[in-house]
C-alpha cells in the first residue's frame, strides 16, 4: 500500500503559462508522482507523491533542473541547555529529519542553530517546537518570526526593480541618441555624410557608441532571458525567454557586422535595449500586482494574536501565540484577541467573531462555550482552556482552505493551458514565416534583409502567452479571497466556477432556513385516556433523554424548565425519520410521526384534526403512543431566521428557483415555505432520501415529494423544465450525502467546524444570505476571467497578423506585449472592489 502524501512548493522565477506547464511536466516525470498543479498566480505547485520513492529534495533538484528555483527561509535560533557536542549532533539529527528542513547546523560552542527550510512545509514555530521536543530551549534571533516565502518574492521583486533601472539608465539615452540620430537633430560633427537613401550617415564611433551602451542591457538585464530560454530548450519545451531572447538578439547581433564596419546598414541596438527594458518593466508592475492578488491571505494571517497570557504552574506569563501548547489555561482581557481556539472555564463575555464569520452582532460567551482564535473579545475577562493551536485552529484551516483553493486549477483554465502548450512553437513557425514571405514574396527594396528581420522580430515580441497564463489564476485568487473576507471559502477554484452556473437551489429546513432551535408550542391529550399534560410529557421525555434530534431535545428541555422527574428508559430504539421508542416504568412508549404510528396500526382518533390544525399552523406534530394507544400531540415549531425571507428574495432577484427539503409532513413544509416564499416544497423526505431527490432534481424529473410551485397546485406534477446544475444548501454534517450529490454543496458552517464541513463551498456565518454572495461572487469573477481571455486571445489573434504584415514596429509591439499581462492581472484586481 502507498504512503501518499501531499506537499506544497514556493516556485521562484516562472513568468507565463509555459513555465508553468514546464514545471508540471519535469514534476510530473518523477516516478511516484501521482498528480502535480503550478499556479502561476501563487507560484506555488502542488505535489501528490509516493513518500516511499520521493523525497523533498527530489523535488527541488527536479524544479532547478528545469530551470526554476524553490523559495526557502533560514531560521538562527539561540539554543539553551546543551551539555556538550554529543547534544548538539543529537539535535542537529532531530532537526535533519523534519519534513521541509533542507538542512540543519547546530554549534555548541556559539549555542546557535541554522536551519534552512521551505516555508510552505514547516514554519519556525514548528523548528521551535521540535527543539523543545528534543529536550533543548530555542530562542529566536531578530525578533518576530519571519514570513520568509513573502521575503524570496520581495527579493525577486527587488532584483527585478534593480534591473529596470539599469535598463532604463543605459535605454533612455540610446534611445535619445537613435531618434535624434534618425531625425537629424545631432550635431554635425556625428555625421559623416548621405547614404542612398538620402538619410544622413553617422560616424562609425557613434554605432560604438549605441553598441557600448545596449550592450548591458542585452547581456547583464536580460541575461535571465537566454538563461531561461536555454533552460526551456533543455527540456524540450519554448516559453516566453525564448520568444524575447531570440527578438533581441536578432536585431542586436544584426547590428555588430554594421559596427564593425563588415556589412553597409542602419544598426537596431535601440530596438534590442528597448525590447528588453520595456518587457522588464512589465514585468516588475506584474509583480507588485501579483502581489496584491493574495493581500486576503495577508489580511487572514493579519489577524491572528502576536502573544498570549497563559497560566503556567499558578503563574501568568505572556508568551508568543506559537508556543501555546493545548490544555494551557489563556487569560483574555477586555479589547484583546483570543489567541487559539479553545472552551471558556472561567468568565462571561460578548465576542466580536465578525472577522471569521461575517455577523456583526457579539457572541455571548460563558462556561463551557466554544471560543475562536482571532476573534476580539469586548467585555469581561475570560479564562479558556487551549483546544486548537497552531495549524490546527480554525483561522488556520481557513488560510489553508484559501491557500488550496488559489492553488487549485478552475475547469476554464484547460482551454488555456492546451493552447499555451503550443504558442510559443506556433509563434516562431509565424515568424519564421513572416520573414521568408518579406524576403522571397515582398517588393524587393535595397534593405530587403532588414526589413523581413525587423517583421520578424516583431512578431517574435509582440506574442504573449503571459496573459492566457495569469487570465484564470489571478481572478481565482482574488474571488478566492474576497469571498473568504466575506465568510465563504471556496475549497477549489472549481467549486467557485460552478456555483455561477446554478439554476435551483435546494435549502434544508431545519438549521438552514430555520434555526434549528425547535420549542414545545402546544400540548393535547386523548381526552379517552386519563393521562394530562404533564404525564404525557413526562413520559415522552423520559423517552426522549436518549435521543439526539432536534425535536426530541425541545420535549426534553421543556419538561426540564418545567422541572418535571424523568424515568431511566429502558430497551431504547431509534428509527431514522419516523421516531423514538423505549419501555418507561413498565410502559411501552412511542414518540413518533404519523408514519411510525401507520406501520403499527395505531389509530389517532380524535387527535387526526388537532394534528391537521397544528400542521396548517407551521408546527410539528410529534405523536404520543402509549401501550399502542395514541396518548396525545406534543406540538414542536422551530423559528424562522430572520434572514431567511430576504435570502430566499435575493435568489430570487438573480432568476433562481428554491426549493426545501424536509422530513416535515407536507402541511407543515408548505405552511413555512408560505411564509418565506418557497418555490418548491420536498417534504416528507427521510435522511437517506434527500440525495436521491436532489438528484431527480438534476435530470430534470420532478419527484412525487415536489408539491408546491409558484403558478402550480399542490399534487400537479406536470414535468419541472428547470436547468439541471442544482446547489444544495445543509448544515455540512447531516445533510453530507445531499451536499456530496449536487453540483454545488454549500455547508452552513460556524467558523469552528469549518475543516469539517464536506462541501465544496462552506459559508462561516449562519446567515442564509450568503448562499446568494456566493453565486454573485462566482458569476463576477466568471466574467472576469472571460473578459481575461478574450483579451488575451483577442490580442494576440490581431496583433500578430498586424506584426506579420509590417503594421508594428518591434520597439511598440515590446511596449504592447509587456502591459498586456499588466492588463489582465489588474483587471482581476478590480475584483476586489466588488460588493457582494
């Protein structure tokens, strides 16, 4: 059997979709690879692997072989109570065979560690910790711990900063001197005379000149060009560097037999130096947008406690939020954060959880109350015992759930991956074309040559596969993470492509549209049998004490507040969907709903119109049966949220249809879908049958539960004509078959079991109003990355016919194809100002 796992690499050096498919195909070439994706938006791949083949360092020698580098971070930590060298070698081993350190140096002559790692794997918390494991103490060097992925990519940012301005010393002036040169505006003395075709000729010292001057930028600015595209050429593969090496070479290289006086001619080093320093540019603004694409990660990991205040040995001490360990008891003050989750011991208190769940009212807190790390406590002081720390607290698996959401691909990306696989061959097959049709096929002119390289460098510069490769990752990361600032996570970019598409929306009752709080209303006996009210609630709470549905914890709670004694039941049993029931003090007690009380024969009697009243009312009708004679009705209603009427309008306002489903009997199903303007009404619907009907819904076959519609009578079950991508509204939990079934599952989630919920959509805030954000925020990041790439097809399709057919010079068409990508990435930036 395999030991299959999962690891996440920081990709440095990737500039278009063919790095990415690059990087992919070598990773992919690993034998135990099961399954690798790159993102170019979060220069990150992610790796399935057989862990008893590969290793880490695989990884990375495969990822530098093909050219790219894998971002790592250094950690100096202090290190105290090291007896002698023997402990140093001890911890240095220890520290060797973590996951994501690539290497390890403990001295104990100095008490220093050096651990270099991969930041994606293992944090320095973790370094930490495993020291502390080890039986040593680790002080950290320079204070706060550094994000050192964040620190590789703004060295890349800066390197690229540092080049442009080289660029841009040598390329302004020799550009200047080009123009001025071409337009006759130096002075004499640079010119030596007419050349034939009537232009002034300059002195042979000035192609020095122009040659001293592009020669750094062609050879020290873009060297990381011919190094990229010698690297692609290895592996068999053409990206970008290709493109852009082979454009200004050629009009560099075609300018040094001019110079050195071997061939008569114009030289074409401004074209070289310019192509290089303005796709150098484009390239640094590409960055510092990329950049922002992932400020809502920053923005999530902004919110987390620097420091906590625990209680150790009767003693409180302030510690770093990383070294809370669980069971530690945390002290929060009033205005502070909670800094890992965890269950209140001591205290009352009002916490502001807007931040993770999107409600803006506090949430009272006391004894035995769950709390969520980086939320704010308001008022009192609360002491809480640690439950959840470091990787495993709930702002934790929301990063994580972001992160792999980001990184994962959305099904529209394919088409541009299969087309970027070919561009780059396609392109220089077009330019090589281009310049044998200006050679052989075009009006012959005295620089015949010149000009079939010029349109071929043209159309080699002007080719962008940058844009098809950033048009759907940066959208996705920027939908990913708006929605996480919104309380949605999308747990893959597939997930938020899909949910645009939905056309019905199916919403569970209880705990969705409800609640999920149900109370005891209404109480009738069998005026036949001598029973009253309290002996029958009585008994069917005794009954009811082993129960775990909602509506059997509403009977029992009411006659604990009545203060009512209740009977240990004996011989228990619980059917799923139809009741409850067990031998009470020597009597046979069912608790159950009409189907239970038909499949034994019990007849209701008198009780048949109190039950159809308290249907027609929104209620529950629960049964009472004792010794096989039904005793009375315990009516149970649980409160609509109010939010569920406004929700259920916002669906309806973007053209959707709603439908609930329940296991309420048809009454009480249609009279709540009355009141909050259902469309569609699945009632009776047993736990294992809710998957079944969402799926009726999905072949367009209207089931026999489906009563209600708007313009329909209750029994017409004419055909339903609805599309069939079907969304599936649940609490994440009960509902997992139905939300497993349908196209979208949305789980209603709390923060706290977020990494729970199985849906691919999960909404932290119980706020029914978040199902129509979501489709809002899918449907615009959809026509974000549409509007991506069309452009980036758009442009492509007519500039490099226009470059073919001599209509762009190489200098516009480098300027054109630098702010192409620029364009795409702050395009889906806009995303972040939508309101949803």
């Amino acid at each position: 059997m395999t030991d299959t796992k999962q690891l996440t690499l920081p990709i440095t050096g990737m500039t278009c979709a063919n790095c990415v498919a690059t990087v992919e195909r070598n990773l992919k070439k690993l034998d135990g690879v099961d399954n690798a994706v790159v993102n170019l938006s979060s220069e990150r791949a992610t790796v399935d692997f057989d862990s008893a083949k590969l290793g880490l360092s695989d990884f990375i020698a495969r990822v530098n072989r093909a050219g790219y580098g894998v971002a790592t971070g250094e950690a100096d930590l202090v290190i105290k109570r090291l007896s002698d060298d023997n402990d140093a070698r001890r911890l240095e081993k220890a520290l060797a065979k973590l996951d994501g350190v690539l290497e390890a140096q403990v001295t104990f002559t100095t008490e220093k560690a050096r651990v270099k790692y991969v930041p994606t794997i293992i944090t320095q918390a973790e370094l930490r910790r495993a020291v502390s494991a080890a039986g040593f103490e680790a002080l950290e060097l320079g204070g706060a711990a550094e994000d050192a992925e964040a620190l590789a990519r703004e060295h890349e940012i800066n390197e690229q900063r540092r080049l442009l301005i080289l660029g841009l010393i040598f390329t302004v002036p020799l550009f200047v001197l080009s123009m001025s040169k071409d337009f006759g505006l130096l002075p004499d003395f640079v010119y030596s005379g007419m050349n034939m075709g009537g232009m002034r000729e300059a002195q042979p010292w000035f192609n020095w000149l122009m040659f001293a001057l592009a020669a750094p930028v062609q050879f020290y600015v873009g060297w990381q060009y011919y190094v990229g595209a010698f690297k692609a050429i290895r592996n068999k593969s053409a990206n970008m560097d290709v493109l852009i090496a082979m454009g200004s070479s050629a009009a560099f290289f075609y300018s040094l037999p001019i110079t050195f006086g071997w061939l008569m001619g114009h030289v074409y080093y401004e074209t070289a130096a310019v192509i290089i320093t303005l796709i150098k540019l484009g390239k640094f603004l590409e960055a510092r947008a990329k950049g922002r694409t992932s400020e809502a990660i920053k923005k999530l990991m902004g919110l987390r406690a620097k420091t906590a205040r625990v209680v150790r040995d009767n003693v409180e001490i302030e510690i770093p939020v990383d070294d809370v360990r669980v069971g530690d008891v945390v002290m929060v003050k009033p205005g502070e954060k909670i800094p890992v989750d965890g269950v209140v011991v001591d205290g009352r208190s009002a916490i502001d959880e807007s931040m993770l769940t999107g409600e803006s009212l506090p949430v009272e807190k006391k004894p035995g109350d769950p709390v969520i790390g980086a939320t704010l406590n308001k008022l009192g002081l609360l002491k809480f015992e640690a439950t959840k720390v470091g990787k495993e607290t709930a702002l934790a698996q929301i990063i994580k759930l972001v992160e792999d959401a980001q990184g994962s691909k959305a099904p529209i990306q394919k088409m541009a991956d299969q087309v970027s696989a070919v561009f780059v061959p396609v392109v220089i097959a077009i330019a090589t074309l281009t310049f044998l049709g200006w050679y052989f096929l075009a009006p012959q002119v005295d620089d015949q040559f010149t000009r079939a390289l010029i349109n071929m460098v043209a159309v080699l510069v002007i080719a962008c596969p940058c844009a098809m490769g950033l048009a759907t990752p940066t959208a996705i990361m920027v939908g990913t993470g708006k929605g996480a600032e919104a309380g949605i996570l999308f747990r893959n970019s597939e997930a938020l492509e899909r949910a645009g598409k939905v056309s019905v929306v199916v919403l569970d009752k209880t705990g969705t549209i409800t609640k999920g709080q149900p109370a005891v209303t209404d109480i009738i006996t069998n005026p036949q049998l001598p029973n009253t009210n309290l002996q029958l609630l009585q008994l069917a709470a005794s009954v009811e004490k082993g129960s775990e549905h909602p509506l059997g914890e509403a009977i029992w709670a009411e006659a604990t507040t009545r203060g009512l004694p209740l009977a240990e039941p004996a011989g228990f049993k619980a059917e799923a969907g139809h009741g409850v029931q067990a031998e009470v003090e020597g009597r046979s007690v069912i608790v159950g709903n009409r189907r239970m009380f038909e499949a034994r024969g019990i007849q209701l009697g008198s009780l048949e119109s109190e039950v159809e009243r308290l249907q027609s009312e929104a209620k529950t009708a629960m049964l009472v049966a004792v010794d096989n004679a039904a005793a009375g009705v315990i009516a149970v209603a649980d409160t609509i949220k109010d939010s569920s009427k406004d929700a259920i309008a916002d669906l309806h306002k973007m053209g959707l249809k709603v439908a609930m489903i329940t296991g309420d009997n048809q009454k009480t199903a249609e009279a709540i879908a009355k009141q909050v303007g259902i469309d569609m009404v699945l009632a009776e619907v047993l736990p294992e049958g809710k998957s079944t009907e969402v799926k009726k819904l999905q072949s367009q076959v209207e089931s026999p539960a489906l009563s209600l519609s708007k313009g329909r009578k209750s029994g017409d079950l004419r055909p339903a004509t609805f599309d069939q991508v079907v969304a599936m509204v649940g609490d994440g939990v009960n509902d997992a078959p139905a939300l497993a079934q349908a196209d979208v599952g949305l789980a209603i989630g709390t923060g706290t079991d977020v990494a729970m919920a199985a849906a691919p959509v999960t909404l932290m805030s119980g706020d029914l109003r978040g199902v129509s954000r979501a489709i809002q925020l899918s449907r615009k990041t959809m026509t974000t990355i549409k509007q991506n790439l069309f452009w980036a097809f758009f442009y492509n399709v007519i500039l490099i016919p226009a470059a073919m057919f001599g209509y762009l010079n190489p200098m516009l068409a480098a300027g054109a194809m630098a702010f192409s990508s620029v364009f795409v990435v702050t395009n889906s930036l806009r995303l972040r100002r939508v309101r949803i």
